[in-house]
C-alpha cells in the first residue's frame, strides 16, 4: 500500500538565510585614504548631511564620466578593486555603475546607510515615454535627512545630493535640480533657459550589486549601447560642464544653449589629458583617435 505523504504546513516559516555579503558594499576592500586623497576632500570622516554634500562635489568634480575602456575593448569590472586600481590609482573615470558603486562603498565606510537603486534616464525625453531600468544611483542616509545622490550622470548630473522629498529644489552653483514623486516614480529634472529638463525616473527599490553587474554587461557588451558607438567625456562644474562626445565638444551652462567647437581627431589624445585629466598610454590614445575618425558625426548619448 503507498504511504500518503503529511500535507505540507503552510504556516512554517522557510528557513532563509539572513543577507549575505553580496548585499553590502565591499567596504573593507576600500583604501579610503587613497580615496579620500583622488578627489581632494580633507574634511571631516562622519555621516552628515554636510560632509555627504561635500563628498558629492568633491567625487563630482575631480572623476570625469567616460567610456574609453568599453571602445579599447577592455573589461568593465565592478569588484572594488578593479574600480579602485582605475579610478583611484590610475586616475581615470569611468561611467555609472563604476563611480557609484565607488561612492557608496567609500559612503558606507564612513558610515553612512547607502542603499543601491536603479533609474530610468529621459534625457529629455517626452514624460510620457518608458524607457528601460538601468542607470545606477543612490540613496544615502545619514544625520539630518536622506537623499539621492547620483556621481555617474555626466555633464548634466548634480554635483550635491537632492534631499528625497516630494518637490525639492536644491540650488547647486549656477545650476538648480528639483524632485517630484510622480504618478510614474520619482522624477529628477534640472533648471535651463527653456523650463525643466527631465533626467531620469526611479524608484525606491533597493538594487544590489549583482543587479549593477548585470546592467553594466549591457551597458559595455549590447551592441545598441550607446558606449560601444560613440566616444564620450565628461566634467561636471559649478558654473559651467565640458562634455565631449566623439569630436563635438561642449561647454554646457543652465541658463543657455551649449557652445561647441568639433575637434580635429587627432586632437583628442590632448582634449584627454589637458581638459579631462585622463592621461593613457599612447597606443590607446592613437586607437581612440582613430575609432573617432571613423564615427559619424551627430550622435547623441542617451
């Protein structure tokens, strides 16, 4: 006779283990002085809203957004000591999941409740439209408040955190950014002669970093990604942003339209170093001069 098997007890609760560290940061991996000396901050170690705000401009302004790695045909990795060796040590830049994984993990070594999470970038796009999840951000929790804080953006990203609160201005140099929770998520846009022009939507859900790993395959592998057709640099400013995109560069200010010159290819390898700080080995140089020789002009980051 077969045995009839006990009825399962919906009431048990599953035996599931607590997080593990690949929901954290890898902050013990972290040389925080190395760090704290790439971006130039001398202030104080402690989680406030005032010392988040001054890491924010100090990472903002002195690691440059870029994608040189994804052209040579290099590797994009996320483990925090292939982001330090690059960004901290080599003094490059890098593009979204590489800075703000960075920033989180210098972020919670100081302390600070740092939370991963993922937008939808407009780039002034039509409000109405959904775009795919994927651009890696922050929420940062600390003294006196939470916030968002975004260090991987490019030319048009804040250079300070925007307090998370429904309709929030923050005043940033010449620049002003503002925060709506929406019908459609929460909605970043920054000030410009025009009116408000939309940056991305996001959501609270927190992402972790095997999510970014995968998101950052994309962003370095899909052959419609934006990073593997066009060559883009950019620094981030109180007053005014540079962005150079293949041989179009821009000086970018809120309050007008972008002034640009287009380079001579074989102007990029100086372009690099003289206004970016990115100094690469020649061969490099020359491969990158050469990919923005053969670019068709116009194209458009997004």
């Amino acid at each position: 006779m077969t045995a009839i098997a006990a009825e399962p007890q919906y009431t048990d609760v599953p035996d599931v283990p607590p997080p593990g560290p690949e929901y954290g940061w890898q902050s013990d991996g972290l040389d925080l002085d190395a760090y704290l000396e790439r971006i130039g901050y001398r202030g104080p170690r402690e989680a406030t809203g005032e010392v988040l705000r001054e890491l924010n401009r100090a990472h903002a302004r002195a690691i440059p957004f870029e994608n040189l790695d994804v052209l040579l045909g290099r590797e994009i990795s996320l483990d925090i000591a292939d982001i330090q060796d690059k960004l901290v040590t080599r003094r490059r830049g890098g593009y979204c999941h590489e800075q703000n994984v960075l920033f989180a993990t210098a972020l919670d070594r100081l302390g600070f409740r740092v939370t991963g999470m993922s937008a939808r970038l407009l780039f002034g796009r039509d409000l109405g439209v959904l775009r795919t999840i994927g651009h890696t951000m922050l929420k940062v929790e600390a003294e006196g408040g939470t916030w968002i804080a975004d260090t991987g953006i490019g030319g048009v990203g804040p250079l300070e955190p925007v307090p998370l609160a429904d309709g929030a201005v923050s005043h940033q140099g010449d620049w002003t950014y503002r925060l709506d929770d929406t019908p459609r998520g929460w909605l970043l846009r920054y000030a410009t002669a025009d009116g408000w022009f939309p940056l991305y939507y996001f959501a609270t859900t927190p992402f972790y970093r095997p999510d970014f790993a995968d998101h950052n395959y994309i962003a370095s592998h899909h052959p419609r990604s934006p990073f593997h057709r066009m060559l883009t640099v950019q620094r981030n400013g109180l007053q005014d942003r540079l962005v150079l995109i293949d041989r179009r560069l821009q000086t970018q200010t809120p309050g007008a339209a972008p002034a640009e010159r287009y380079l001579d290819p074989a102007e990029i390898p100086q372009a690099l170093r003289e206004l970016f700080g990115l100094h690469l080995p020649a061969e490099d140089e020359q491969r990158l001069a050469r990919f923005v020789a053969e670019t068709p002009e116009g194209q458009r980051l997004d």
